[in-house]
C-alpha cells in the first residue's frame, strides 16, 4: 500500500468543505486533480472513502474512521518539520493568531510587528472574533495563540498570561447624575438603558457574575463590538455604557463609576497546546509589548 501525503490533505480537504469544488478552490488546484489523487487513495485502501451526490459529498463509514487518522498523519508531518526547525534555530511554517474584534492595543500591534520583523517566514492568518469562539478555537488547535477577553478561569488546555484585570464601571456623561457617585449598583443599572460589548467578550460575562451574585437582571439595549462606539454613544445621550476604567482612555467627556462588588474582566495571552515554535516565538513577542514592566 502507497498512500501520499497530498492525497491524505486533499481527503481531509474535502471532508471539511463538503465537496471536491471548494476543496480545489481552498488547495489551488484542479478540481479533477482534487477528484483523481481522491480516488487514488481509495484504491490504495480498497474503501470508497466519500459518498459522491449532487453538489456536495459526504464520509462513508470507511471514510468516518479513517479521516482521523489523515488528520494525525498530517499533523505528525507538521510536528516533524517544526522540531527539525527548532533544532536548525530556524522559525517558519503557518501561524493562526486571535484576538478580541478591532483589537487595537498599540503593545499587540508593536509586538506583532516585532514578530514580523524577526520571522518574515512565518506566515500568520490573523482572526478576529469574540472570546468564547476564540477559547473554543484554542482548545480544538484551530488557532496557535490568541489574544481572549473572560472573566472565568480558562481551560486547563490553554495555557496563558493575564495583561490586565479590571473591575467593570458605568460610562456617563461628565454633566450625568451619576458622574459624582462613589460606585453604581447592577439595580443600579437594571433601572436605565445600558450599552456593552456582545456576549462572548470579558465584560459581558463579568457583568452576567456580578449581577447573579447581586440578583438582579440587566440585559443591555445596546451590544456593540466596539468600545470606542459605546463611548460616542454615551457622549450623545443614548444611554449608560459598561466597560471597564482602561476603555474610557481619550474620552474627556466620559466619567467611568466603578460598578460595586463587580467581577474582573481580564484580557489574557493565550497559547495551546503543544505549541509550535512559530507559536512560541509569536507569543514572546506579544508578552514582551503587553506585559507590565516591573
């Protein structure tokens, strides 16, 4: 039996897109190469591995149990090369980086560019989503290292570093009845309409702890990816924002009140598991930008 590496990658290719046309489009090449290298292999197994029907195709039961073990394959390779790197000194390959969406923090962007510089090897596909997905992604291996907002503990599969760790506080304009106040409760907040970041990100989930540990409901009207949004919005009378104190930052007309007894939202470094040394590097230059100096 003689079983190629390109046709265990154009197998898995094609489990994952359902269909041999978008499985050439995504490996660049024919999709009757796509299609022969296929039935190939199912020649060397002596299995049809993919129900073929329509416009899409899916796994037979041979198929079901042998992907698995394609997909080992393939990663066994890339694990190969990458040792044979390290031990060359040399960091090169593909890296999959996350972070929150419109991430902006000047040390993410300096220490990317750091990174760059130092490995213009390495190619990086930057994603851009809300933390939860983002978490999920680095336990599955489907992204190398990320940048994830939460207000839990992580899962023991990522390992990571926080960078900052904030209680939450009402955004108000500086004229606002609250501006004066020593803190805000969520009753507080429960009585007017909030502006927040979606659910998935850090804030929201340390607001959802605090109020169910307080007891009281407070869904915002408004969800935005944006803190720079809910701070203009606030500025404009459309309702009370809940961030955290950092995100005021260049706001004059904003007055940021600390929620009372709130849970901290963090922003953390993540990595996962058996990272590549790509994925190292690339997270030493983040922590070298992001982490406090001491």
């Amino acid at each position: 039996m003689i079983i190629e590496l390109h046709q265990l990658r154009y197998l898995v290719s094609v489990a994952d897109s359902g269909s041999f046309t978008a499985a050439a489009a995504s490996l660049h090449v024919s999709q009757s190469g796509v299609s022969a290298q296929v039935a190939k292999l199912e020649h060397e197994v002596g299995h049809r591995l993919l129900e073929r029907g329509g416009r899409t195709v899916r796994l037979t039961d041979a198929g079901t149990q042998i992907l698995p073990h394609a997909r080992a394959a393939l990663d066994a390779v890339a694990t190969i090369g990458s040792v044979a790197d390290e031990l060359s000194g040399v960091v090169r390959g593909n890296l999959r980086l996350g972070t929150v969406i419109g991430c902006t923090i000047p040390g993410y962007l300096a220490g990317f560019a750091d990174f760059r510089r130092a490995h213009p090897g390495v190619q990086v596909a930057v994603v851009e989503d809300n933390s939860d997905r983002l978490i999920s992604d680095l336990e599955t291996g489907r992204l190398d290292v990320a940048l994830v907002a939460h207000a839990g503990p992580l899962p023991n599969a990522v390992t990571a570093q926080t960078l900052v760790r904030e209680p939450l506080a009402a955004m108000v304009p500086a004229d606002h009845p609250w501006a004066s106040k020593a803190s805000v409760t969520c009753a507080d907040l429960a009585a007017t309409t909030v502006l927040s970041l979606p659910i998935g990100t850090g804030v929201r989930s340390a607001l959802a702890s605090t109020c169910a540990a307080e007891r009281v409901d407070v869904t915002p009207a408004v969800a935005a990816h944006s803190p720079e949004s809910i701070l203009s919005l606030v500025e404009l009378g459309s309702g009370i924002g809940l961030l955290t104190p950092s995100m005021a930052g260049g706001h004059r007309g904003v007055i940021a009140v600390p929620v009372a007894r709130s849970t901290r939202s963090m922003l953390s470094l993540a990595i996962g598991t058996a990272p590549s040394a790509a994925a190292r590097s690339m997270a030493a230059a983040l922590a070298a930008r992001l982490l406090p100096t001491r």
